[in-house]
C-alpha cells in the first residue's frame, strides 16, 4: 500500500506526536488530534481531566492555527468552567456540532497542506495504517484517531 505525504504527516501526527523535528504544522496537528481523540473516546470532561494544561492549550493553539477558531473558543471556555457538568454538556453537545466527524479535521488539515505544505516536516513514508484517513471520506471509528503505539 502507497501511503500518500499527507497521510504520513497524518500518521506522524497520531503516532509519534508530530515526528522528531516536527515544524509547526504538525506540532500543531499532533496537539488537536490528540484532545479530539480523548474527547471522542471519553468525553469533554474526561479529556479536560487526563489532559495536562500544556496538551490542552496546545490543542487550543492547533485548532486556531487550522483555522477551527470555534472550536478553539469552545475548548477555552470549557477549560474555565471549572468542573460545571451542566455547562460541559452544553459544550460537548457543541463539539459534536462543530466536529460532528474526523472529516472536519481532516478537511482543515488538507486545506493547510495544500496551501502550505513547507508547514509541515518533510514526509517519508514508513506507516501503511492512516490514523486519521487523510484523504478518504470514510471515518474510521473515534476511537482508533490517534491512538498508536509511540504515545
């Protein structure tokens, strides 16, 4: 199986947290890969539990810096609501809107790429499993996005 450069720097974002000289376009692919994958495993209040202040604004930082702004606000005014259940329901229910599918995401990240590939590492094809399907429009289940050996 050929594995496209965009698929690599998919797998590289979900397996190896963006590679080993990662540039900021996969630092910040690996970052919002890895809250969406928590989140969809486990919810909104269990990726603001197991995630560290760091992984959580640095998923705030990816959403922005793929042009998913809403998104970025969302998951700030999650991170200060201090534990509300009833308002974090509101939030994740706005998630689903938001990103009702990996396609979303991997919607922002092919147009980045595609506009601004020196964004990103050079890719060198080593992975044949896609975390992310990057360049299909089959969603494979939430569960299996960015979850990898490596972490």
């Amino acid at each position: 199986m050929t594995v496209s450069a965009a698929q690599e720097i998919g797998n590289r974002a979900c397996l190896r947290l963006g590679g080993p000289a990662p540039k900021p376009g996969d630092i910040a692919l690996a970052s919002l890969i890895r809250f969406h994958s928590i989140n969809m495993n486990g919810g909104l209040e269990h990726a603001l539990e197991y995630l560290s202040h760091e992984d959580l604004h640095g998923a705030v930082a990816g959403f922005r810096y793929f042009n998913l702004d809403k998104v970025a606000s969302l998951l700030e005014a999650a991170m200060a609501c201090d534990g509300d259940e009833s308002r974090l329901d509101v939030l994740e229910a706005r998630y689903g809107d938001l990103v009702p599918s990996d396609n979303v995401l991997v919607t922002a990240f092919e147009e980045l790429y595609t506009s601004s590939p020196s964004a990103f590492a050079p890719s060198y094809p080593s992975c044949p499993q896609c975390c992310l399907t990057i360049g299909s429009s089959d969603r494979r289940g939430a569960a299996s996005v960015g979850q990898g050996e490596g972490r």
